[in-house]
C-alpha cells in the first residue's frame, strides 16, 4: 500500500500497511490465539447488565482514573497488588503504546529479542523511539549472556521481553529476567499476556514486582479470560511508574462501557478461566502429535504452537484455508503458528494438515 501523494502523512508512514491478521471468514478460525470458548449465557446476561447500567449515565463520563476496575484487577492478580500498582488501557496494545510515550521518544531506546510479537516495532515507529531487536536462541530462549551484553552496549530505555512470546511460545526463566534487571539503566517491561497458560512450574515476573521498581508486567484479558471483544489491557508496576503512564494517557480513555465489561467479566473469572487447563492439555497433545509427524515444534507455555519447517509455508497456509482452516503464517521463515482451538477444531486442523502435508 502506498498512500497517495496529496495526504501529508509523515514520510516514514507512507509505504507502510495497517496492522493485523487476515479476518478471513471460514469455519475455523486459528490464528490470532483468541479463547474458543465464549462467555456462557451467564456471564453475557450480567456483563449485558452492568453494561445497561452504565448506558443510564452515558452522558456522564467515565471515571478517568478507572479506580473500581483497578482494584478488580489488583484482586485478580494476588501479589499484594493494590489498585494503585495497576494500570488499564484499551488492550496490551494501548498499554504498551503508553509505555514508549513515556518511557521511550525521540533520542530514546527500546530493545527486544526476535523472533517476538511484531506489534513492538510499531509502536517504537509510531512514538519515534529507536528499534533495537538482538536475536533469540536457535531454540527462541533468551540468549542471556547476548542480551546482557546487547544491553550494556546500548543502554535502552525500555527493553521489552515476551513471556512467553509470541510467536514461539517461549517462557522466561526468573533467572534470565533477573540477569537483564541487573543491567538495564532503564524500564523493564515483560508482556505476559499469555501468562494464565504457562506450564506447571514456569513463574511469572509479578513474583519480582517487590524490589524492581523498574520492572512492568503486562497482562491482558483478551486470551485466557475470552474478552478479546471487550479490548482491555492491563499492567502492575510502582505506583509512580503508573503515575507517569497516567501523564500520557487521554482523558476518559476507558469508556464506561468497557469499564462495565470488565467488572463484569471479572465477576466471573473462575467460569471465564474454567477452559484453561484443557485448552493447556490440547496445547501439549497438539505439540506431541506434530512432533510425531515429524515437525520440528517450538515447546510452548501459550495457548499457540509454533511449528515448521516448511520450504513454502505460504502454500501450507493457502492449503489449510482452502480447507476451511485459518493459522497464522508468522515468526521465522518456514514456521506457522496455530492457536489453540476446541478438540473439534483442532481435529479439523489436524486432517487438513495431514491432506496438505509437508511442503
Ligand atoms: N502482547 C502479545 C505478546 C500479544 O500476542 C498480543 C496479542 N496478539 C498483545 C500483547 C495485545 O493484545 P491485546 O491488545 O488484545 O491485549
């Protein structure tokens, strides 16, 4: 896409392409790593509620501070965690655009570590901050005496680590991110948006919140808690770190619509999570039955597997939406990613596979 000389739009914008995944409408739909199990009547009727009445004062604004929303959050999260160590946005993606509005800029720096979540680079562009991307281990682990040098070398303003990443599913050890901790002049962000489908023994970076005031975990309620819809993001950090986030975000940000939604989903967490250990046991049979066919296959604390190689990955990718199936073509070269569907579809997604076979 090119847009056209007469708009004015900044130099560096003009070839560029809007973000996102394919929408394709076909039957099963694998690949932007959303919950494939909805809200149940339940839960829908009493977010429909809380929503009807915040429509009764929609000529109000909302509460700009999102005080109530917070504290639900805080609650969910455990840690300690009190409201004023939460922040809310629309979606990780606003959470994250907000950081590099305060934390990064022009003359500033945000560091990451490829293969990783291809929305990173775009919100350094679009808040002037310089891209630095260091490279992941031949199996996507952090290189930690790499990153520790890549670190020292260019002195970041912001590093963002994955955990785990998208799209390999990687997790992050506490010892890789306390090493990077130790040497980062700067902030410290780790997107944990997957965090509730880590494996059995991988932690979480919330455990190191006390003591790194530096440190940011992000969080979002659009995977495991099945309200991609609902777009609401979230993070825990240092009360001043949210304080200086809440210098760059616009007033009234989050519509009492959305803050109504998110209660209410939260009212139902337990039910809203009830799929998460099934869809982490249909992860693993997916990642063993790949393996078993011979695929290399990224070990994953996601609800997505990342598995190759194929010598035209695109043709694979075309296959399996012929037939009715749509992953992800995304991450190195000859890999795809699939998320985690229902049994069903991931027996659909199995059978077009074995019909397209290896190309
Ligand atoms: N971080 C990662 C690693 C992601 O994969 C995604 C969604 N694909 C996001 C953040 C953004 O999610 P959302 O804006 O829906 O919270």
């Amino acid at each position: 896409m090119t847009v056209p000389s007469w708009v004015p739009i900044r130099d560096e914008l003009r070839n560029e392409e809007p973000y996102g995944a394919p929408q394709i409408d076909v039957p099963v739909r694998l690949n932007t790593n959303e919950n494939p199990y909805g809200p149940s009547e339940k839960a829908a009727a009493d977010i429909a509620g809380a929503v009807h009445q915040a429509a009764l004062e929609l000529n109000r604004y909302p509460d700009r501070e999102a005080w109530a929303l917070r504290e639900a959050l805080a609650a969910y999260l455990g840690h300690g965690l009190t409201a004023d160590r939460v922040w809310a946005a629309n979606g990780s993606n606003e959470v994250m655009q907000q950081i590099l509005q305060a934390f990064g800029g022009p003359g500033r720096t945000v560091l990451s570590f490829a293969p990783t979540y291809s929305m990173y680079p775009e919100y350094a562009r679009n808040t002037h901050t310089r891209w630095v991307a260091g490279r992941r281990r031949e199996d996507f682990a952090i290189d930690v005496p790499a990153a520790v040098a890549l670190v020292e070398a260019e002195q970041p303003d912001v590093v963002f680590l994955t955990s785990p990443n998208n799209p390999t599913g990687t997790a992050l050890a506490p010892e890789e991110l306390r090493a990077v901790l130790d040497v980062a002049p700067g902030m410290v962000v780790v997107d944990e948006a997957y965090a509730e489908f880590r494996r059995e023994g991988t932690p979480t970076a919330l455990e190191l919140l006390a003591g790194h005031p530096r440190l940011i975990v992000t969080r979002t309620m659009s995977k495991a808690f099945a309200l991609a819809g609902g777009r609401l993001g979230y993070l825990a950090a240092d009360p001043a770190v949210v304080d200086a986030l809440r210098i760059v975000r616009l007033p009234y940000h989050l519509s009492s619509v959305t803050q109504a939604t998110a209660l209410g989903a939260l009212r139902h967490t337990d039910e809203l999570l009830a799929q998460v250990d099934a869809l982490r046991t249909t992860r693993d049979e997916t990642a063993d039955w790949l393996a078993e066919r011979g695929y290399d296959v990224a070990a994953s604390d996601a609800n997505f597997v990342l598995f190759g190689h194929f010598p035209d990955r695109h043709a694979v990718w075309e296959g399996l939406v012929d037939r009715g199936v749509l992953i992800r073509e995304v991450g190195p070269d000859g890999w795809l990613r699939v998320s985690i569907g229902t049994p069903e579809e991931m027996q659909a997604f199995r059978a077009a596979l074995m019909e397209v076979g290896p190309r």
